[in-house]
C-alpha cells in the first residue's frame, strides 16, 4: 500500500536545476545547511518495479554493485535526480510517463551522473569557481582602496564592476560545466539503453515535454543562465543518437507495460485524488490496470464490501499477483477483520518476487491487531523480517516497539524506539531512548551492543 512517511533521510541537497532532470548537489561547505526533509512515498509493489526497471541499466552502467538505493518522492512535477548513492525519482513523473521506455531513459541518464561521478567533480568546480569570485571580489575590494586614495570616482566604480563581473563569471563558469555534464549523461544514457537492447525514444518524449512547458510558459531564458542544455538543443543532439541506434523502433514488453499502467493508477488514486484516478481510469477502461484502480478506489473512497469483491475478482484474474493480496488485506484490516487480513498478508509476502520488506510489516500489524500473547510473538518475528529486509524503514520500529511493549519487553520497545529515532535521523532522541534500553540490558549482548552503536553514532554530515 502507498503510504507517505517522511524521509528517513537526514540530510539532502537541494535539486540545482528545474524544468529538467536533476543532479542534486551539495553547494555549501556544509550540507547541513542545506537540509530539507523529503516526503518519501513507500509502496512495495512500485519499488519493485522501478527496480526492474534499473536492474538492467545499474548493470550496464557498471554500477551493479554499488549499492544505488531507489527512493520514490512525493511530488507531482517530472524530476528526478541523484545524491550520493541515492537516485529519487517523483511520483509526478512516474504517473505522467505513459511507458517504462520513458522512466527506463530517466533512470539511464542519472546513471550516466552517477557512473560518472558529476556530483564530486561538481563540488570539485564549486571549489574553483568560489575561489575565482573570490580573486574578484579581492581585485575589486583594492581598486576601490586605491580609487578612494586618488579621489577617483572612475576607478572606485570599476571596482564594484570588477568584483560584480568576478561573480558572474564564478556563475556562468559553473552553469557551463553543468550544461557539459548533462550532455555526457545524456550520451551514456543512450549508450546503456543500447546495451540493454532498448530504444531512446522515452528520453526524446522526456524532453520534448520540457520543451514544451518553456514554449508554454512564454519565458525568454538566457541559455547562458541555466544549467542544463536548452531543451530544444538536446533535443536535436539526442534525437541524432536516437534514430542510429538499432533499437530505435522497439517497444515495451506488454506484460511490463501492463505493470507500469497499474503503477500509474495507483499513484493517481492514492496520490492525486479520486477525481485524478477517474481521470486516468478512462484512459485504461476495461484493462486489468483499470480494473486495479477501480478497485483501488473504492477502497479509499467507497464501500469496503465493494471493494472486496472487486479485489477478488482481481485476484482470480492473477492468483499469483502479491499485490492484489496485499490490497485484499488492506481491505479486511479496514474492515476490521486483522485475522483474515493476516492471511491475506502471508499470501501476499510468499508471492512476493522482489522480497520487499514492507510487506513483512504489513503482516505484522495485522497479527499485532489480532492481540493473542501468541499472535504478538508472531508480529515481532514478521517486523523483524521486514526491518531486516528494509532497516531504514522507521515507522516500521514504532510497530515493533509497540509489539515489543505489549509483550512487556520494555528494554525491546525501547531499542525499537531508538532504531526508529534513528533512522529518522532524530540522533539526539535515539541516543536517548538507546541509553534508557541499555539500563536493563546485560552488558555485552547484542541488543546492549546495537544500543552502544547508536550511542556513539557521530553524524558525518553527508548524505
């Protein structure tokens, strides 16, 4: 089930470039500085399929093995972009890409950020060009000294221009390098989809609706003022790349593209609006996505019974499908009948192929609302499974420590509360919370060690 936690994410750069795909970058000598809390969306069902979607390209870009996690944000605009080992993607431009091929191509392009390491070499050019605007505003700061001394009004005045232009110099210097580096993450992009027999033409639709918005927005824009290449110019550079490439003409699997309608409806429903998901559900009337979304809807809006038997028709349609069983347990734990949505959620995590954590923790409040000393012991064994799969994942810890607390294992139900501080970069209540858990703990065994790990903990400040 999507749900809309904050991000467990501390510290994040802000996004330097709009209107296109983003690299985000840190701008600042500190990141704190520019720390912002992102509203991270966690769905199961989307995660996994977005991380199919990168599982191919991470491979071709040789990233494979670098640990790139996939995070989902909250926002309804087309961006994406990439800090530290982190690529977000909005929920706005996985609901407006019509085909994977069009997210498939996003996914490529921050690839190509990431594999080419743009963000150190960024910081490495802000560097410089502080150092330049720096230079200037010195050069500047001595001839208005030295037009002062003569009582020469002229050249105090070329003082100010000096340090003005060392600064738009310093600005344009970084623009540049950033318009450069889009270009080469555009080229790598095509060069992973071509390795992964995929055509470009989702990145050709990406930008031909960015141009589209300039030209709608009637904004005359400096192409020597933004950091990204001009729409149309990618445009035509990329479309050259596009049409050489023996992929060009190749579609998406239908099976995929089925998956991907019933990503977008979902995001519709659950993130836009019933009005949004009806929208969408007309688009894709007597589909299985359609079918998905309806019931979706009547879930959220309408009549729990409805919406059961709406769910089990889907199921029917896709037994194996872990998402509709998890959608049947979102609907009887709504109903309040925790026991057979907890059947529901056992169906839905053995279905499960991407192995999600989330689900784990479905199943475990679930088995925590049933409320049996046995039914709990089962419930923290769930949540731990899930926590184990998806260790970020902090609301999962409140349900733990509750679990915990209701089986009068307080020194559990602490650590639990501290994991969740945690992981919500809430350091100074987690080393709080570790040090009451550690009070009733034997010294030495694990969970007194795992306390002793969060006590210490010295954030770094990077992301």
């Amino acid at each position: 089930m999507l749900s809309r936690p904050r991000s467990t994410i501390a510290e994040i750069a802000r996004v330097f470039a709009t209107l296109s795909l983003g690299l985000a970058v840190t701008v600042a000598s500190s990141v704190t500085a520019f720390a912002q809390s992102v509203p991270v969306v966690r769905d199961a069902e989307i995660e996994a399929l977005v991380r199919d979607y990168a599982r191919p390209i991470f491979r071709a870009a040789g990233l494979a093995n670098d640990g790139i996690d996939i995070v989902l944000v909250n926002d309804s605009s087309f961006n994406a972009f990439v800090t530290g080992r982190r690529l977000f993607i909005n929920t706005g431009a996985l609901m407006m890409a019509e085909t994977p091929n069009e997210i498939i191509g996003v996914i490529a392009h921050e690839a190509g950020h990431i594999a080419g390491g743009h963000q150190q070499k960024l910081r490495d050019q802000l560097e410089r060009a502080k150092t330049m605007a720096i230079i200037a505003t010195l050069l500047g700061a001595g001839a208005m000294v030295a037009g002062a001394t003569t009582n020469s009004r002229g050249l105090a005045g070329a003082g100010m221009g000096v340090a003005a232009g060392g600064g738009e110099m310093a600005q344009r210097s970084i623009l540049a390098y950033q318009r450069t580096e889009e270009t080469t993450a555009d080229r790598s992009a095509i060069t992973y989809l071509n390795a992964t027999g995929q055509s470009g033409m989702g990145m050709l639709k990406t930008f031909a609706r960015f141009q589209s918005a300039l030209s709608l927005s009637g904004t005359q824009v400096d192409p020597y003022r933004i950091s990204h290449p001009m729409p149309q110019e990618r445009i035509a550079n990329l479309e050259v790349l596009v049409k050489q490439s023996p992929n060009v003409g190749k579609v998406d699997p239908p099976a995929l593209q089925q998956r991907h309608d019933m990503m977008r409806v979902k995001i519709a429903v659950y993130m836009e609006g019933q009005a949004a998901g009806s929208r969408l559900m007309r688009k894709m009337q007597g589909t299985l996505a359609g079918l998905y979304g309806d019931a979706q809807s009547t879930y959220l809006y309408g009549n729990i019974a409805a919406a059961l038997a709406k769910t089990n028709a889907l199921i029917k349609a896709q037994p194996r499908n872990a998402y509709f069983q998890e959608l049947r347990g979102d609907i009887l734990m709504k109903a309040n009948n925790p026991k057979d949505a907890a059947e529901a959620y056992v169906r839905a995590v053995s279905l499960d192929p991407a192995r999600s954590g989330l689900l784990p923790v479905s199943l475990g409040q679930a088995l925590m609302a049933i409320g049996t000393p046995d039914s709990l012991k089962k419930a923290v064994a769930q949540i731990n499974n899930g926590l184990g799969r998806d260790k970020e994942n902090s609301i999962g810890y409140r349900y733990l420590a509750q679990a915990y607390g209701e089986l009068g294992d307080i020194p559990g139900a602490e650590l639990a509360t501290a994991e969740g501080h945690f992981y919500s970069g809430n350091y100074k209540d987690a080393k709080i919370f570790a040090m009451r858990a550690q009070q009733q703990m034997k010294r030495g065994e694990p969970r007194w060690i795992r306390a002793q790990d969060i006590i210490n903990y010295k954030s770094s400040g990077k992301i």
